[in-house]
C-alpha cells in the first residue's frame, strides 16, 4: 500500500516522501549510466542552488525547457519545482522562432535546449543554456552519440552549474494555491495550438493512482521504458515523476529506435512499456524484442491514437510467447487532464474499449445539449479531479457547468455501454462529411488496417463538387501490390463501413509522415489533400 501525500505539495517535496516505500536504488539508467537516488537529489538541490544565485530564478519565475528525455531534463524540472518556479515544456523539434514566442508567452527568465537542436547561436530574449547529452552516457554510448549526431545549438554549457559551487542550500519554495506549475503545449479540444497550466496537486494525485491501473503488487516493478517525450503529458507524470515517486528506475530513451529500444527493454528488464502504436509496431520487427525473454514486462500501455485490434493481438502474441502475463491496455486522456484518465487494466478491461474511469474521473456523453443512455453517440464530457487551471493568455474555456459539476467538453465523439466502458469514435475536428454524413476516419483506419499488408493508414477528407467531401485513404503497406492490396482494403471496408466512409481514393505511400512521438501527422496529409 503507497504512503498518501500531503495535498498541498509540490512535485519536488512528493519525491522525499518515497511513497512506494521502495529500496530499488537507481533512479536513472541512461545509455550505459546509472544515478542512484541519492545522486539525482544531490544533482537536483546543486542545480537549484546555482540557478537561483546565477539567474536569481524563484517562485514565480517560469523556465522553459526544449529537450527531450535525459537526466538533464529531469534535474532542471524537479530544480525548478523546487525554487517554486513553473516549467514550460515544449517539442524539442520546435522552430527558433516558435521557441522564441514560447518563451516570450511563458514569461521565461531561462531557456534550457540540447545540444543536436538546430539554432545556433539564437537569441531567445533570455540566458539560455546548452546541454550535452552525451555527458550522462556511458563510454560506448557517448562515443556512437558523439560519433552519429552534429552539435548544432551553441552557448553557455548547462552542465557547468551540476557542480557545487557552495551556494547557500535553500528550502523548497511553496507554491501559491492555483498557481502554475507546469506549462504544457496542446491542440486544446478544438485543435487550436493552446499553451495548457496545470499545477502540482494533479501530476502528484494521478501518480498517487497507479495501483488502480497496474496488474499486479507494486512491489513487483523495479523499472519502466521511459520513451514518450516529457513534453507529452505521459512520458513527464506516469514515466518520470512517477517513477520518482515510486522509487523505481527510470529507463530513459532519448528518442525511439527500435533496434536499440528492444535491446534496452530487454537489457533493463523494464517491466512497464508505454507507446503509441507505430512504437510497437516496429518492436514488433525487432527479433532482439520478439525472440528474446519478456517475462520481466508484467504492463503494457498504448494510447495517442487509434489503436487496431490486430496490432493488439499480435502484442500480446509475442508477450505470451516470451513468458510474459502482461497484455497490452488501451487509455485514454488528454492535456486538458495532464494525460490518462480512462484505461483498460486487468481488472477492468473491455476489448475495443478506451478504457474505465481512474477515481476521481466520471464520464457523460452529450449531444445539443442532451445527456445520451448507453450505446448512442454524441461528445465526451469529462467530470475529473484531473482537470488543468486553463489556457495561459486565453479566456476560451471548453468547461461547462452542469447542476453544480464543473464538465469539460473534449471535442471527441463517443459513446458508453452500460458498464461504464468509453468507446472512441472520432476527433470532432477530424469527422468528415460525406453528404452531410458524418464518417470517422478511425472507423475507416481500423478497417484497413484490418488487412495484412496494410502496416498504417489515415484517413483524411478532401472536396467533392457533389458530396461537399469524399474520403482519401493514405495508406503504408510495404512490399504488397499495390492493386490486390487496394482490393482487400475496399473490401474490408464495404464489408465493415457504411457507404458513404468507404474511400473514394487509396495513395500508397513509402513512409507516412510521423511526428516525434510516432503518431501519424494528419496535418501534413490534409494539407497535402
């Protein structure tokens, strides 16, 4: 049973309390080198120090970071928290400029980028730091990093204030109630770019659940994969400060390869793996990950997209197959509620659902204004003590009020079944209308994808004269003919789809494009319609 933690904490002070009771001793295991817990803390009170005293960063203040997973990352996050200053996270792929009006948006005093990031010597409009990923690697990792990436970000080395430089230790700050504590970047609901704040109380209470989503006694887990970006909601609360909260080691990856990520998984004997689906797809590829033993993998979580039965299915194949009791469970959430908020588990688990509500979460389906029973479709509202403090600088808000509950109106289609399982059917944004009928990409992926060949696929509208829009299916299906393939997936689509959400138009693609996080770039394809 996990130690409760005081509600007013702050991300940094939840870490002293080793809630898991735990005496797992590595924190961290990145690329060949391992921190101890006590290391990281030490690591964490020594940065906090020097960026009060050299950039006189305190409560209140606000520092951005642009970078992806490493022990860098990790320590300037929990330095931050604990000088009482708010954290924007943003894509470590973002322009200069886009970083630029980030950090202008934030009211950043302090920028921390990564040394492979393409700006040069750019001006942010604040001291920014560089860091050297390769100074937390092992030998053998250091030399393939420095060796395969090209240094392009250049200035002030962040490394530098790691190192004690006698500074007067100072207490945790606390921090105000509702002030922000993290800044997260989100399409909103409505797929708007939106800058989303939560505070401290929802990373620590969603942390606090993780005995409600995982199989077996906690004492069980040593080690999680930690690959999702800690600018995705996800990667930073369940991957890292979970991790740090439980006392469990965090595998970092610092961005996704199959080939070296199954031997990680493997190595690490990491028990939890979280992904979206293209992740597990290429692992699935990997002999390292499908021939080797997985009996040390006892959870696998899978979200950020539609998720197709059949990669579920042979997931769980080849978990079985290398000795492993874990099955792959699908959840749902979203920045609005720092990430998941519904899940399958092994407890409560329905096939093609998108999981049961956590505590604290209920859910209603709605449609013009009118709550829907069971099995009808209509927009997903979400009750949840989960919920972020808004959009920074904006007074859009997608809450409503209901009989006193405060809903938060997702922009997704859905529908419940009497059991209290969600079912996703589409992004509202990204419904089409085929003669003002509405068809679901995601139905039409699932379809597709339903044939063999067919490794990815994405559905996009494009304009018709006649029906105002028709479907375009972008598909990826190496080595298959192109014309036996299009008429396997016209079949699976008639045979399953209404008409009207049958494609007009199948384009084969090599690659579909992908952002860093494996989820398929929509966007592009729209625009490309």
């Amino acid at each position: 049973m996990m130690r409760s933690l005081p509600e007013n904490c702050s991300m940094y002070e939840a870490l002293l309390y080793n809630i898991s009771g735990s005496t797992v001793r590595t924190a961290v295991s990145f690329y060949g080198k391992k921190y101890s817990f006590d290391e990281v803390f030490r690591l964490i009170d020594t940065l906090a120090d020097n960026l009060a005293a050299e950039f006189l960063i305190g409560k209140g203040d606000t520092v951005t970071l642009c970078i992806p997973n490493s022990p860098a990352a990790l320590f300037c996050f929990y330095a931050a928290n604990k000088l009482g200053a708010a954290v924007n996270l943003v894509h470590p792929f973002i322009p200069p400029e886009t970083l630029r009006e980030s950090v202008r948006r934030t009211g950043s005093k302090l920028a921390l980028v990564y040394d492979v990031y393409r700006c040069g010597r750019a001006d942010f409009g604040v001291p920014t730091l560089v860091s050297d990923s390769a100074y937390y690697m092992g030998g053998a990792g250091k030399l393939y990093y420095r060796l395969t990436q090209k240094r392009a970000a250049f200035g002030e080395p962040f490394e530098k204030y790691l190192k004690d430089r006698k500074n007067p230790r100072r207490p945790a700050a606390k921090f105000a109630p509702g002030a922000a504590a993290v800044y997260l970047a989100s399409g909103g609901t409505t797929g708007e770019p939106k800058i989303i704040a939560h505070d401290n109380a929802v990373f620590n209470r969603l942390c606090a659940k993780a005995e409600e989503f995982l199989s077996e006694p906690i004492d069980r887990y040593t080690a999680l994969y930690n690959v999702l970006p800690i600018f995705h909601g996800f990667g930073l609360c369940i991957n890292m400060h979970m991790c740090m909260l439980m006392r469990r080691t965090n595998i970092m990856c610092i961005r996704f390869d199959a080939k070296m990520s199954a031997a990680q998984i493997v190595r690490g004997k990491a028990n939890i793996l979280t992904g979206v689906p293209t992740m597990y797809r290429k692992l699935l590829g990997e002999k390292a990950f499908t021939e080797a033993d997985l009996s040390h993998i006892r959870d696998v979580y899978v979200g950020g997209d539609s998720v197709p039965q059949p990669l579920i299915d042979e997931f769980n194949a080849v978990l079985r197959r290398g000795g492993s009791s874990a099955r792959m469970y699908v959840g749902y959430g979203l920045t609005e509620t720092v990430t998941v908020c519904l899940v399958n588990t092994l407890r409560h688990h329905r096939e093609n659902s998108i999981g049961y509500p956590l505590s604290g979460t209920r859910v209603k389906i709605f449609k013009e204004g009118k709550e829907l029973p069971a099995g009808e479709v209509g927009e997903i509202y979400l009750d949840s003590d989960q919920f972020m403090l808004g959009y920074l600088g904006e007074e859009h808000s997608p809450f409503v009020e209901l009989d006193g509950v405060k809903w938060l109106k997702t922009g997704d289609y859905g529908w419940l079944d009497e059991d209290g399982f969600l079912y996703f059917k589409q992004r509202i944004k990204n419904m089409i209308k085929v003669s003002g009928v509405p068809v679901y990409p995601s139905e039409i992926e699932s379809a597709a994808m339903s044939v063999a060949a067919v490794q990815k696929a994405c559905a996009v509208g494009i304009p018709d004269p006649v029906r105002g829009q028709v479907v375009r299916l972008f598909v990826e299906a190496p080595g298959a003919d192109p014309e036996a393939c299009r008429a396997d997936i016209l079949e699976a689509c008639r045979r399953s789809l209404i008409a009207y959400a049958v494609p007009r138009e199948i384009v084969f693609e090599e690659h579909l494009p992908v952002n860093l996080i494996g989820k398929i770039d929509r966007k592009k394809l729209e625009e490309r319609a």
